[in-house]
C-alpha cells in the first residue's frame, strides 16, 4: 500500500486471550505479543496520512490486566494517545470467581 494513504485506521487485532482462530495462534508469550502489536502498527502507521486517526480496540483479561497499557506504552513512538475507552465486560472478585465474559459473545 503506497505511503500516507488512509484518513483513518480502526482495527481489532487479537488479543492474546486464547481465542481459535483458523490461521493465528491467539496465546503468545507477552513480550513476542507485544512486539508482534509494534509490527504491524509500524506498519499502519506509514500508510496513514500525517493527519490521519488510528483506531485500536484492544483488550486485557483477569489474568493479564496490564496488555493493554503494555501496548500503548509500546506504540507511544508511533502514535499519540488521544482517548482511552473503557468496555467493562467483566467484574472480578478474587482470583478464582469473575462475572460476565472477556471472550467475544456469539451472536
């Protein structure tokens, strides 16, 4: 794709939480998930337009509630944090009990 090319990117890559997919293996060690999330936003990142947004719905889970501050800490080079949107799937009480989902719900 040529170089500065799009107004506006939104994106919902995989999240690292285990989910099957046909071609992606969703469960990756933490660093190689975050390097792999700076990949390919570089890459995005080049083909958006200097004044172009950039999109991304990311998640955490009960048990790595940090992924999604660890990537916006890795893409502060490419892009400038704006807004932070906040979907609370989930409560967790302990370690042991949480209610609602953190995996996408089929519909």
């Amino acid at each position: 794709m040529p170089a500065a090319s799009f107004d506006a990117i939104v994106t919902s890559p995989p999240y690292n939480i285990g989910i099957k997919y046909r071609n992606y293996r969703d469960v990756k060690p933490e660093e190689l998930y975050l390097n792999w999330l700076r990949e390919w936003a570089t890459d995005a990142k080049r083909v958006l337009k200097p004044n172009g947004s950039f999109f991304l719905n990311i998640a955490g889970s009960h048990t790595m509630p940090w992924m999604p501050f660890e990537a916006v800490s890795r893409l502060r080079s490419l892009f400038v944090l704006q807004n932070t949107f906040h979907w609370i799937k989930a409560i967790s009480l302990d370690e042991e009990k949480s209610y609602g989902h953190f995996k996408p719900v089929n519909s």
